[in-house]
C-alpha cells in the first residue's frame, strides 16, 4: 500500500485524520492541504509538515489520489464532486452533505467516475459499539427492540468574527450529532422507517437557535430515542440497547458497558445480581481504559482512525469500502426531514420579530440596550420604557415572549454583522453586555471584542452617545493603602492576568471605551457599579462564601466591605447618565454610601443566628500557593491564585466622588433593597435564584450598616 493523500479543510477533526494516516507510516503520503482561509491554510501546513495550496485543482496536479473532505457539511457535495471528476478517492467528514439531493449527486458521480468514496459514520468502528454489536450479534440480549441514545456536547467557544457554522442554520446542531444517530438506529434496529423530531432553546448554548432536541425513530425491528442536549451536564454519551433477554448499557466518554441479563432466579435476586454486574463491569472498565488511554492502546477519535485505516486497506484490496455512499444517503435523509421543520419555525419567528420591529421602530430616536437579558439590561430597558423612550433589545437568542414595546435584535456581541445591524438607527448605545462565566476565550469574544464592535459601529452610525457599563473590578483592590477609599482616581489593576478573565477583560473594554473618546471623540460616559444585587441578582454569592448542609463556607473573618448597589438604582444611574451632559469619557462610579461587610450581609439575610465557618487567611494563602505550584506543572493559571484570594480578601472601602456629575444618588439604596428582596423571597419561597429564608432576617447590625425596621 502507497498512497499519495491531501485534505481540504483544516477545522478541529483535520488534526484526528492526519493523526490516522501517520498511523498507517510510510504507506500514505500527505501531499498537502488546501483552505479558503489562506492564512489558517498556512498555519496548518506549517504544523503538519506539508504543502499548503490555492486550489483542490493543484493539489491533485502535485499527485493527490486521495482527499480527505473536511469542510463545512453545505460544502461537501461541491468538493467531493470536483475531486471525483479530477480522478481522486474520496473519504468524506459526516454527513455525506447537506441534503439528499446533493447526495444523489455525489452517488451519481462516484458511479460515473469509477472512483471510491467513503463516508466517516465513525462510531461504527468506535470500539465500544462495535463490542456492543458483537454482544447484540451474540444473541446474549435476545431480539433488540429499542434503543435509547442520549448525547450531551459543548461546542467549542466563539472566539468572535464570523459565526461558526453550528450558528449559521437553527438546524445545524441536529445535522451535526442526529446524523451519527440515526446511522446507529439501522446498526442495531434496521432501516429507519419514521423520525418524529421536536426542539427547543433552554439556554446552554445562548447563540444556538435550538440546544435540546428529541426524536422518536421507528425502524424495521423496533422503536427507539434519542437526546441531544447542551444543556446536561457533565457531558453525557450513552447508549441503552434493549433486548428480550437483557439490557445493555452503553458509555461512550467513560468507554465502559454493563449488561443486565433475564435469569431464572427470583427477581429480587436478579436485581441484586445485575447490580454487583453493573458495579463490577464500571469498577474494572474505567481504570483498564483510563490505562489505554495512557498508553495509546485507546486513541481520541479511535473510531475514526480505525475507519481511515479500513478505508485505506479497502483501497488496498479492493474491497468494499467501510461505509458507501448510498448507506450513507439514509441518515442525511432523515435528519434533513426533521431539520426542515425545525429551520422553518426559526424562520418563522424571525419573519414574525421583523414585522413587529417594523411596528416599534423610530429610526435615529431608539435607545439600544446590549446584554439586555440580563437583570440590568431589563431594568434599564423598564426604566427607559417609563420615560416614553423607544427601546431596542440586543440578545443573544430569541426571547420566547418578546418584551412589550421593545425592538428585538438577535445576535452575539462577537459578530460584527449582528452589532451594526442593532446599532444601526439607534441613536443612544447603553452597552451593558459582557461575559459572566467561562475562560477566556468567552470573555475575549464578548466583552472584548464586543465592546470593539459596539464602539465601531457607534462611530459608523454617529450614535449621539455610548453609556458603558464597566466594574469597580478593573481598580487595584490589592495595591493601595485600606484608609484610601477606591475611587474614579484610584489606580487600574496592573495585575490583571491574575484577577482572572473577568476582570481582564472588564479592563481591556474600558481602556478601548477611553481610547474611544479620547481619539476618536466618540461621546462616551463610562460607568462602574458596584456588586448589584437584586430581582435574578442574588445579595448572596461567592463574594459572600458558599452554603454547604446550612452551613456558610466563608474565607477569612468575614469583614470584607462589599460595594454592594441595588439593580434599581443602578438602572437609575444608566438612566440618569444617557440624559446627561456628560459625554468626553468620564469615568463615574456607582456606589451606595451604606457599606456592608461579608457578615453584615450574610446575617442581614439569613439573621443572626446563622452558622459560619471562617476559614483563616493563612490557610487560604497556604492553599492558593500551593494550587499556584499544581498549576505551573501543566503550564496553567490557577483560578485560586495568592494575588487574586489577595484582591478577594483586601479590606478597602468604595466610594463615588463624580456621581453628582450626572445628578444620580441611590433613591432607594442597600438596606431598602434588602428589604424589597426579603419580601420579594416570602412571597416567592420557591424562588431558585435566592437562599432558603430564615427566621429574624430584619435584625440590628453593627456599623456601618443602620437599624432596618
């Protein structure tokens, strides 16, 4: 075997076939690779070893026989039609394309050309399903009639730019893992005959149209289900085959299978037998494999690469190849049924928002609003609303009841195309969206490269003001002397990189936002909240500590000042601000002049007789320089670093000194707001985003908090 091979496309699975034609060693040559992105082209070329080129047409004419289709599935019937017809073999990414009528087109051209082409139904060859089969083959569970899948996945993070293909179509994400699906419904039921989808948007992947999808599939031997899910976690992959003399269950990511047989004992006997075999078949599984993986006996994507082998020794012999395209026509097929409806209805509602923002819109007198499904851009937007303003709402998905007399504007704050489509038209820019939780490639993207996309559509668009909502995150909380107040003076953190990505990326928009204005004289007024606190914004947090069995996990002695400031107040402040003079880039604070610390407000809210464990400063500071040494063992950054439990811990105090700038003091302030959210959780004891209520909760406080009554 000597084959000389290319690959087109250089996504994340290019790194698994070119793992799995090394494998193969001196039989396959990896002639080069080609990519519309020249730049990512060369990248890879360079990291593989290889040759990159401008055209599929040129890698064939530096002797490519065989290549690799690993771009975007709408791409494939185009590129693997082209090679088909220059001469080449042909192992194609699933799915074998977009739709059954490209797939006939690929079918057809194969036939004509006399060349071969595969398709990578990868999880036939993974080696857990194909013991399963083996089992299945067996007769060990009888006749199979039903088989439940449930597959729960992350897509990588949004790094920003252009949107990734899983965010282009509602339907991308079905298109994605469904096909694998469905081509294991025929393994182990036979032809499917019927797929009954339905879809829905819980928010575990806010940009996807839809993250959780069910199907009923009906095949010839039996009925079965399956889930696709970004919202359970961890990360799930099972399978559960159901036969009439047992049950096997299937785990892919743990890569370990347990069967529960029919046996002729008494079925408290069989319960209590199949359980020891299920806790067995897991205790001995998951070290053995954890061992391969060590030792590269079990390989990422090791279904893949035994498939790019077998199609490589298929070519070899002559043989048929592991999966055809025609099998491979029969899950595009039934994906693409399901797909449709799904896309239609996203279509729909999109259709139906445009008619309605039509209704709403006053172009150049809208205020646009950025992560206005957050509790502050909800407040903003009912506080803006109270003052007759025209409001427009940047979400991130579409909302299942869009807000009364607000504009609705879908988009991540990474995507250029969608922020200039929002700003558009609008003549003030409140921008309060960012990133709350991930690492920080999500904090780049959407606070960072958002606040730069916001600030340039601003100037594109002559918007009349920009109100940005920073943090007091962004000051050094560690640095200067406790008796100096933190204030608009008081100096930025030069430590950032430790704070953790949050307050990295808070501080890089700012510092965009003032070179905004300061350059580009873009009118700006950037404001810096303190802890907000209020309706979906709990008093309590990890700021405070953790509640562990009614028990408050608390670092230090507990006096810690948080510059707590309720959400309406806040949204006054937004308010106040957009109606202001103020606009050359003031840097104003929002903060409450009542001052709590950790125990006043775990005690406020829980009362006095709430129990505490206070873990001392040196053991924190023991801990966080320990975890620093783990982490620089794997090259990593530890989240629970000194400097930052330092910044965590500093006792300082906060103040605003240029809020009168814009006429703005608390109207309601902290111990108000307290109160309001006390009554709010008795009212609503059910309430998730809130501790379980206590007795005594309004009780004294020592200094600096007042008497609530």
């Amino acid at each position: 075997m000597k084959f000389r091979s290319a690959f087109v496309g250089t996504g994340y699975i290019s790194e698994y076939h070119l793992k799995a034609i090394r494998r193969l060693g001196d039989q396959v040559e990896l002639v080069g690779v080609f990519d519309t992105d020249k730049s990512k082209c060369q990248h890879w070329a360079k990291t593989a070893n290889t040759t990159p080129y401008s055209s599929l047409r040129e890698l064939r004419e530096a002797g490519a026989q065989i290549i690799h289709i690993l771009t975007p599935p709408q791409t494939h019937a185009e590129v693997a039609i082209e090679a088909l017809r220059l001469g080449c073999h042909v192992f194609i990414e699933k799915p074998l394309a977009s739709t059954t009528a490209e797939c006939d087109m690929i079918i057809k051209e194969v036939e004509q050309s006399g060349k071969t082409a595969c398709v990578s139904h990868s999880l036939l060859y993974d080696p857990q399903i194909r013991k399963a089969l083996e089992t299945v083959r067996s007769g060990k569970l009888g006749r199979i009639i039903g088989l439940d899948i449930l597959r729960s996945s992350a897509y990588p993070p949004y790094a920003g730019g252009v949107l990734p293909p899983q965010y282009r179509t509602a339907s991308y994400p079905f298109q994605d893992l469904g096909i694998h699906a469905c081509y294991l419904f025929e393994a182990f039921l036979g032809p499917i005959e019927d797929v009954n989808g339905a879809w829905a948007s819980l928010g575990g992947d806010p940009d996807l149209a839809f993250d959780e999808w069910r199907a009923l599939v009906r095949c010839r031997d039996g009925i079965g289900q399956f889930q696709l899910s970004w919202n359970t976690k961890p990360l799930q992959s099972q399978l559960t085959i159901h036969g009439t003399k047992g049950v096997l269950r299937v785990d892919l990511f743990l890569m370990s299978q347990s069967l529960r047989a029919a046996l002729p004992v008494p079925k408290p006997v069989e319960r209590v037998i199949n359980a020891l075999s299920d806790s067995t078949s897991m205790f001995f599984d998951v070290p053995r494999n954890a061992l391969g993986v060590l030792t590269r006996r079990i390989l990422p994507y090791h279904g893949l690469q035994d498939l790019i082998r077998a199609f490589y020794y298929s070519l070899e012999s002559g043989g048929p190849v592991p999966v055809g395209v025609r099998e491979a026509r029969s899950a595009v097929y039934w994906t693409e049924d399901v797909s449709r409806e799904a896309d239609a209805e996203y279509q729909e509602k999109l259709r139906t928002l445009s008619v309605r923002n039509s209704c709403l819109r006053e172009p150049g007198k809208s205020v646009l609003i950025t992560g206005a499904s957050g509790s502050l851009g909800r407040a903003v937007s009912l506080a803006l609303q109270d003052f007759g303003h025209s409001v427009r709402l940047l979400m991130r998905r579409l909302p299942a009841k869009s807000p009364a007399n607000a504009e609705v504007v879908v988009g991540n704050l990474g995507n250029p195309a969608a922020v200039d489509d929002a700003v558009r038209g609008a003549s003030i820019v409140i921008h309060a969206g960012a990133a709350m939780s991930g690492g920080w490639p999500e904090h780049e993207c959407a606070t960072v490269a958002g606040t730069k996309n916001v600030l340039e559509a601003c100037l594109r668009h002559k918007v009349k003001k920009l109100v940005y909502v920073s943090s007091m995150s962004v000051l050094d909380w560690a640095g200067a002397p406790p008796s100096s107040p933190l204030d608009e003076t008081s100096p930025l953190e030069h430590r950032a990189d430790e704070r953790g990505s949050y307050t990295r990326a808070k501080l890089a928009a700012e510092r965009l936002v003032s070179e905004y204005a300061s350059e580009h004289h873009l009118p700006v007024v950037i404001l810096r909240p303190g802890k907000i606190f209020g309706p979906r914004q709990p008093l309590l947090s990890s700021a405070i500590g953790w509640k562990v069995r009614g028990r408050w996990i608390m670092l230090g002695d507990g006096d810690v000042g948080i510059p707590f400031v309720y959400l309406d107040d806040v949204a006054d402040a937004v308010v106040a601000a957009m109606q202001s003079e103020v606009s050359a880039g003031e840097v104003i604070q929002i903060s409450d002049p009542v001052q709590l610390t950790q125990n006043d407000a775990l005690r406020l809210w829980e009362g006095e007789k709430v129990r505490v464990l206070h873990i001392p400063r040196w053991i924190v500071y023991a801990l966080a320089s320990f975890s620093q040494l783990l982490f620089r063992l794997i090259n990593r950054e530890s989240p629970v670093g000194i400097y930052r439990m330092r910044s965590a811990m500093a006792k300082r105090r906060f103040q605003s000194s240029k809020a009168d700038l814009i006429g703005w003091k608390p109207a309601l302030g902290v111990m108000e707001g307290i109160k309001r959210e006390l009554k709010r959780r008795q009212e609503r004891p059910v309430d998730t985003l809130l501790t379980k209520s206590s007795e005594n909760t309004l009780e004294t406080v020592e200094s600096p908090a007042p008497q609530v009554s």
